[in-house]
C-alpha cells in the first residue's frame, strides 16, 4: 500500500520521464518495426499477470494526449484491478489477455468492466539500465451504468453515452532492478465510440494513472 501511494505522488515527476522515454521509445519502435504475429509458445509464456492502477481524469483528447505528452485533469478518478495471461511471446514481444475490474469515484459513481487483448514490446536499447516495455491494447468496455463524462460536450452529462465502448490502453513498464517479478508502469485507459462505431457515440474517456504489477 505504502509503495502504491509513493506512486500516485511521484506521478508528476513520472509524467516529465514518461514524455522522453515515449519520444525514445516511438523512434526505437519505428526502427525496430512493426511487431510480427505471435510466434510459437517459448518457455516464457503462460504467466499470471496481477495489477492494480489508479487514474486520473483528462479532459483532453486521446491524440492529444499522445502528441504532447500532457493533460489537462478534472476530479474524476478510476482505481483498477486487473488479472492477465501471458499467451505468447514473440523475440521481441509478448502477448497478452488481460480482464480488468474499475471503480470510479469523484465525477462518477460506477463500476466498469474490460476484456483486452494486448501486445507488449519487450525490448529497448537503454533495458541494461533501466528495464522498459512497451504495451499497446485494444478490448471491449462494459460500464456498469451509462457514464456522464463520456459525451463529447461544453458541459459534463450534455449529450449520451453508451455502457459498451470499445477500449484502448497505452502503457510504458518499468521493472524493479533486481525483482524482476514486479513492476510498476504508467497507464493510459480510453473508452470511446471510435467515431460512432458503436451506438453512435462520438465522445470517449481518458484516464491517466500509475500503478503497479506483479509477475507470477
């Protein structure tokens, strides 16, 4: 518990570090290719993934977020509890199943609930130093009730959202010197209507947040 707050209150000076290792990493990714499809089952596979985050509110837009590497926060806030499988794992990437359980607080009251399939980079030039990965997932989004900060709106609650969204998550992965089994990471969880794709929505949700992972 202590070294999950220490997280949440370090997150601003995660924040400075997550915007130069996510201009590094997209040029070591770009170089390094696109990720191939999951190779056969290697020794590695078949672990247990177990996470818990905490998250903040953004007001800003995903691609926003992503090309300036910063936010604009509310009161609203998401704490996440999720259990993965390792399925496969390729050279350089590792391939993912994660179930997520989310509570919101602040702005909104619900549960939520997420099934992500995911694809994790697992190597980068500085890892000697400090080990990195990067993961990218897509999955469905399942709010227990219809969220109002959801619609793309001047005020929260103007227009209407839906319970089911698809998802997106962007996460960059540190793991303890010396632990290898445990982890921690900056998250970025998305809920939107991809443009209307699902019932029409053209609003979404983004949380930004620290947590940490353990590796079984």
């Amino acid at each position: 518990m202590g070294l999950v707050a220490w997280l949440i209150a370090e997150a601003g000076v995660m924040q400075g570090m997550a915007r130069k290792l996510l201009q590094w990493g997209l040029l070591a990714l770009a170089g390094c290719g696109a990720v191939a499809a999951p190779s056969p089952a290697t020794a590695h596979d078949g672990e247990v993934l177990f996470t818990v985050y905490r998250a903040q509110n953004a007001t800003d837009r995903l691609a926003d977020i992503v090309r300036t590497v910063s936010a604009d926060f509310r009161d609203s806030q998401l704490t996440a509890a999720t259990l993965g499988y390792a399925y496969h794992r390729s050279p350089n990437a590792r391939w993912e199943l994660e179930a997520q359980l989310v509570k919101h607080s602040g702005m909104q009251h619900h549960w939520e609930t997420n099934a992500v399939v995911a694809v994790r980079w697992m190597h980068f030039p500085w890892d000697r130093w400090l080990d990195t990965r990067f993961a990218f997932g897509e999955g469905l989004s399942y709010a227990w009730k219809t969220p109002p900060l959801e619609p793309r709106g001047d005020e929260p609650g103007e227009g209407e959202s839906s319970r089911l969204l698809n998802y997106l998550l962007l996460e960059w992965e540190f793991v303890v010197p010396g632990q290898p089994e445990w982890s921690s990471f900056l998250r970025l969880h998305h809920r939107s209507g991809v443009n209307g794709l699902f019932g029409g929505v053209q609003g979404g949700s983004n949380f930004v947040g620290v947590g940490v992972r353990y590796t079984f």
